[in-house]
C-alpha cells in the first residue's frame, strides 16, 4: 500500500478509492445471502466479472415505464427487467464500474473538459447520456435516476427534478466532486457538495452524509486520521468507542445485525463509517470485507473507498 505524503494528492486518492471499491464489489452487489455469496464468488481477492443467474437478484420486482421520449432510459436493457435471476450488472466486465460511478467519471472528465464546475453544464451531460443509447452497458438503474427522468419527461425544468430518494447511491459522486473541487475551502466545498447532490437527491438524511463525507475527506487532507477525522466530523453517525466494542466481531454481524447492509441511507452511512474504522489502516483489507458483507457493498464503497483511500493511498494492482 501506498502512505499519504505531504505531496500527495489527498482528494484525488479518495476518488480513486471510491472507484476501486465500487469496481471489486460490483459482482457481488444486493448480495443479502453472505453464504450464497461465498458459494458462488468464494473470498474476493481482486477483481471478477459478474455471472448469470444472480440468485439473489430483484430485478424482477422493478419497474420503469418512460412516459415519452424524454424518459427512454432503459433502451435495449428494458427486455431484462422483470425477468428472475438477472445480476444487475450482466454485461459489465471484471473491474468495470458500476452505473452511477461511470457517472462520477463522466463528471470529472467533463469539468476537466469545460474547466470547471457547473452544475447546469452537469445536468445537460447526464440527461444526454442517460438518453443516448450506447452510452453503459449496466442493466439496473436505481430509483433516483427513474424519478428523475419520470419528473424530465412531464416537462419539469432539469432543476426541477431531485426526487426523495433516501440511499446511499446518492454519494457515489462527492468523491469526484471533491477532486474536482480541491482548491476551494471547506465552506465553499460543503456549498458544492449540498447544492450537486441536491440536483437528484432531495432527501436530507442523503444531503447531510453527503456532508459528512466532504468533511471527512478535508479533515484527511488537513491531517487528522482517519479515526480522529470521523470522531471529529461524523459523531452523529457512529460512536468510536462503541466501534472499538465491535472490532473483534464478525463483519457479517455488525453489518447484518447491528447495521443493516441495505442500501438506505440511515443505516448504510454509518455501516460504511465503521468498516472505515475498523480497516483504517489497510485500504485492501477495507474494501475487501466491504465487498464481502454484501448488501449494498458498490455504494457504501463511495465512503469505505473514499475515506481510506484518502488516508492510506490506493496501491497500484487496483489501477
């Protein structure tokens, strides 16, 4: 692994992380049957293309019907929902990124494009490549990016749009974002963060770990650890001490029984905080056991990724 240096880039080792984890997780993402999970991946040592059937797959049970053109999200994936046995990620190769972190990606290179941050400029990318078929390869949209576009295509201005969306997918882009956004102060960052995740996720409980997480990465970079960054900035989240009380579980049973590995936002935060803390010095053994506590693993992997790439540097394998 690599140790952060005065010199290194703090923001940019967070985005990578977080790509990192949401990569060697996306086999086994909505996995809630651990022992299925193991069964079929066995322990996750790098990364792996994902396999047909998902046999804990809900696919089935999701619906999405555009009202007109301006909705068309789906394209030739639509055949696949409401089938059993479909993995969300079918057609995605081994260490690919799942949906909403090709969107992360697709947010830094267009600022790296245009020379800056602009969230109108933003919302015009991500509604042309939501509707250009072509754009991914990846068969399952989350709810946000359906409400949105529902919302799009009854004439409502893209502003206009955020829905209450209350999972944690709604982080996978402050990571980026923060990189992004490197120079600004605090303030200023926290501003950004609150203002772009509000443009498709309306729900506070997102909006406020969205803020949390912005915090965390900057404590890192000004040079707290990992641990005293999160006692710090996200107490109202996870209690250290009790942490400390946990350490010695099984992973699967603090994610599992004391925090649920779901993807709603109040029990996944602070899921994705401890395993943070518990691995804050191992970046590979962090996201690893992220991976392997399924449930919602991709996007937890925004904070578990982020935070201990910021703090331990992301090692060349994973690139």
């Amino acid at each position: 692994m690599l140790e952060n240096s005065p010199n290194s880039d703090t923001f940019h080792n967070a985005y990578r992380g977080s790509l990192v984890a949401d990569a060697i997780s996306m086999p086994v993402h909505w996995y809630y049957d651990r022992e299925a999970l193991r069964a079929e991946y066995g322990e996750i040592t790098g990364y792996l293309a994902p396999k047909n059937p998902h046999t804990g797959s809900i696919l089935w049970r999701s619906e999405y019907t555009a009202l007109n053109e301006k909705g068309e999200i789906l394209h030739d994936q639509a055949v696949y929902w409401g089938q059993r046995g479909i993995h969300y990620h079918q057609f995605l190769k081994a260490g690919e990124n799942t949906l909403n972190f090709q969107l992360a990606r697709e947010l830094v290179n267009l600022c790296e494009k245009i020379g800056g941050y602009d969230p109108d400029a933003w919302l015009a990318h991500y509604i042309d490549f939501m509707l250009t078929p072509g754009k991914h390869r990846d068969t399952y949209l989350e709810e946000y990016h359906r409400g949105f576009f529902t919302r799009y295509a009854s004439g409502k201005a893209p502003r206009k749009c955020a829905i209450q969306d209350e999972h944690i997918g709604g982080l996978a882009q402050v990571p980026a974002l923060c990189f992004i956004l490197r120079d600004l102060d605090l303030p200023q960052l926290r501003a950004a963060v609150k203002e772009h995740v509000g443009l498709t996720h309306a729900h506070a409980n997102v909006q406020r770990a969205a803020d949390t997480l912005a915090r965390l990465l900057f404590r890192i970079r000004e040079g707290l650890t990992l641990r005293d960054a999160i006692r710090s900035e996200a107490g109202d989240w996870i209690s250290g001490n009790k942490a400390d009380t946990w350490i010695a579980q099984p992973d699967t049973h603090v994610i599992g029984q004391r925090f649920s590995p779901a993807c709603y936002i109040a029990e996944s935060m602070p899921a994705s905080l401890y395993l943070a803390w518990k691995y804050h010095d191992d970046f590979d053994a962090g996201i690893i056991a992220n991976a392997m506590v399924g449930g919602d693993n991709c996007h937890r992997g925004a904070v578990v990724g982020s935070l201990l790439g910021a703090a331990r540097g992301v090692s060349e394998k994973w690139l």
